[in-house]
C-alpha cells in the first residue's frame, strides 16, 4: 500500500485507533475529506490583482498631482515647467 490513508480505505481498522473493550466490527473510522486548493488560489490571485489595481492608481494620482503641481507653479512664483511627452520617430 502506497499512501498512508490505504489501509483506512481498504477498512482495515489499526489498533490504535479502536477504544479499548470494543469490537472491531462495530468501528467505523470517518476520514476527513481531501483538502481543497481552491481558496487559498483564489486568495493568490485577488492578492495579486488588487496589489496591481492599487499601483496603477497611485502611478495614475501621481502624474495627476505633479501635472497639477507644474500648473501651479507659474501663479506661484513667477516660473513655468513644462512636462513633455516626446515622441520618438522610426526610421529618422
């Protein structure tokens, strides 16, 4: 027998497990059932998608908060800063 359930699966009874005093014939061993994966999967994956949603919105607030702070500026102290996005040509 390979796995250690086997014998409980093949209703051998061991010793240990049968209260003293009491016939062996009258014993019924309850197994527990396999164990699922698919709760701690299932916790895997929201971890992982809510850990990438939460990036993405502070990368988003962050350009949005230093696109609003180079607005700003000029009412501020007199300076401008711009913010360019270039863009880069194939082929030139």
């Amino acid at each position: 027998m390979r796995h250690p359930d086997a014998q409980l699966r093949a209703g051998h009874r061991p010793a240990h497990l049968i209260p003293p005093g009491t016939h062996p014939g009258t014993v019924t061993i309850v197994q527990a059932p396999a164990r699922s994966y698919a709760g701690p999967i299932l916790l895997t994956i929201t971890i992982t998608l809510g850990t990438s949603l939460v990036i993405v919105i502070l990368a988003i607030t962050f350009q949005l908060a230093v696109a609003a702070a180079a607005a700003a500026l000029p009412t501020i102290g007199g300076t401008a800063i711009t913010i360019k996005l270039t863009k880069t040509r194939k082929g030139a």
